[in-house]
C-alpha cells in the first residue's frame, strides 16, 4: 500500500504542478483562467497522499518516523490537507458552472456553505479523525468532482470550434474520470456506523473488486494526470499559432515594403 499511496500522490502532484508550470497567460480560452484550482487541487491533494503514505509508514514502524507524537501530527494535518484539497474543485466547479451558465447563480456560496457544514460536522463529533475524513468526502469531495467534471465539459464548445479534436477527445476522458473519482473517494469511506458508510466503504470495494479503494483512486489519478497534460496541448497549439501569424504578417509588411 505504500507504494500505492506513492503513486497516488505522484499523479495529483505531477498534474498540479504541470497545470502551474505550464505558460496560459494571454490565452483565449476561458479553462485557462480556472486552471490554477486544478492545480491546487493536485498539489494539495497529492500532498495528502503522501501523508498518508508516511501515516501507513509510522504505524508499521513507530520509532522510524519519531514517535507517537508525529504520527498523530500527520493524522491531524490531514484535517486540513483532505478538506482543502476537495474544496478546490467544489471552487472550480461553482466558479465554471455560475459563470457559463444562466440562472446558476444560487451556487456561489457552495464554497463556503460546504466547508461550514463540514467544520460542524468536524467539531461536534466524538471521533473527530474519522469524521472529519468521512464528512470531507460525502460533503466536498463528491460535489466536487461531479461539479468539476460538468465544469470541463461546458469547455467543450470553444475547443472543438478551433477544431482540437485530440483536445475535445482528452477533456471528455477527464470530465467522465472526475465522475468516476467522485464516487471512488467521494462515496467509499471507511467503515462506519451510519448509512452510507456503513455498506459503501473500503471492506465492500475489497469484496467485490478484489483490490483496495486506493489502487482504484490511484488509477484515475494517473489517467486524470495524462488528460490534463494533453489537454494543456491547447496552450502550445495556440502560441505556436499566434507566432504563425506574427510570421505571415511580418513577411506581408515585407512583401508591401518592396513593391
């Protein structure tokens, strides 16, 4: 599982980072302005993996990672890690979503009203840890995703306009992999005492599938990973365009100034 976790967290990590590297400003298409919740997302996101890694670490090991004390500190740090990351996209969906589309509007104060509900949730409960995971997913990692995933769908339209199918084709894969992961980390908690958790959780997803949630949630970070990579192909696409263009009107003024 560790190493799952690794891989898990490398993804979001790489997707993230890719997304903040990756030169949009002056782009003419409308994704590049929301892309940098994206990025948080996976940067924060994979962060947390990697917790959870050193989390799985400490337990086998106590003594290598320095102790009780710093095994508790990661389990807490998660408390603002998991939330945080989630909420990204439920911003990124809400901000897509209430902007493309009319009569939207009542959604803006998701991003706020969400984290609230999720931060009572959190404090009135006895097992805060386990809460604080379970309550993150059902009430900001669900919505999230399914936001998110409608979100990159209404982006459609302007690239298949400037006939980037390869484009067209890897936003769709995202937008169906974001659903997907909606439901992987979003309705799979760990087991407890309450519908739904206690039917959907990590021990069904072992019976029935035969493999651990993670390796699932690991898989459709990997795939995310690549669609967003391709899908930041649109940039480069439009700036070597834009430097076509510079190129014919400078060799136009050249072809004028001789005749």
């Amino acid at each position: 599982m560790t190493f799952v976790f690794f891989i898990y967290g490398l993804s979001f990590f790489v997707l993230g980072l890719s997304i903040l590297i990756y030169p949009r400003k002056g782009s003419a298409f409308k994704l590049a302005t929301h892309l940098y919740l994206v990025a948080a997302f996976g940067l924060i996101h994979g962060i947390n993996e990697w917790v959870d890694m050193f989390i799985i670490i400490g337990e086998a090991d106590p003594v290598l990672l320095g102790g009780a004390e710093w095994i508790f500190f990661l389990k807490a740090s998660r408390m603002v890690l998991l939330p945080g990351s989630f909420l990204c996209l439920v911003w990124f969906g809400v901000r897509v979503i209430a902007e493309s589309k009319a009569g939207f509007s009542a959604m803006k104060p998701l991003p706020v009203l969400l984290p609230a509900l999720w931060a009572a949730l959190f404090i009135a409960s006895r097992e805060r840890l386990v809460m604080g995971d379970i309550s993150s997913r059902y009430l900001l990692c669900f919505p999230g995703a399914l936001l998110t995933a409608y979100g990159l769908v209404l982006f459609l339209g302007q690239f298949q306009k400037a006939g980037l199918s390869v484009v067209v084709k890897y936003l769709k894969l995202a937008a169906a992999v974001f659903f997907l992961y909606g439901i992987l980390a979003g309705l799979i908690v760990k087991k407890a005492g309450f519908f739904p958790a206690s039917v959907l959780n990590y021990d069904w997803v072992r019976e029935v599938f035969g493999v651990p949630v993670q390796v699932l949630r690991a898989a459709c970070a990997i795939i995310l990973a690549y669609c967003m990579l391709r899908v930041l192909g649109a940039f480069r696409w439009e700036t070597q365009n834009a430097l076509r263009e510079l190129e014919r009107n400078r060799r136009e003024m050249i072809k004028t100034k001789h005749l």
